[in-house]
C-alpha cells in the first residue's frame, strides 16, 4: 500500500465494491479530477 493514508482508504472503498459498482464509480472519480484540473 502506499504511504499516503488517503489513497489507501480510496482502494478500501472502492476494492470492497463489486467490479460493476466499482467501474463507474472509478470514471466519475476521473470525471471528477478532470473537472478539478481543467479548473485550475
């Protein structure tokens, strides 16, 4: 795991969903960063 607390708790969450919840969940986390960065 990484050192960075905050990226492990993102793998619990998303790791302990099943993979059809956890796909879409993944693009709008993407979607979401995406919109973050093209922000700045």
């Amino acid at each position: 795991m990484s050192k960075n607390p905050t990226i492990d708790l993102l793998f619990q969450v998303f790791f302990e969903k099943p993979a059809e919840i956890m796909i879409p969940s993944w693009l709008m986390y993407g979607r979401v960063l995406g919109r973050i960065w093209d922000s700045y």
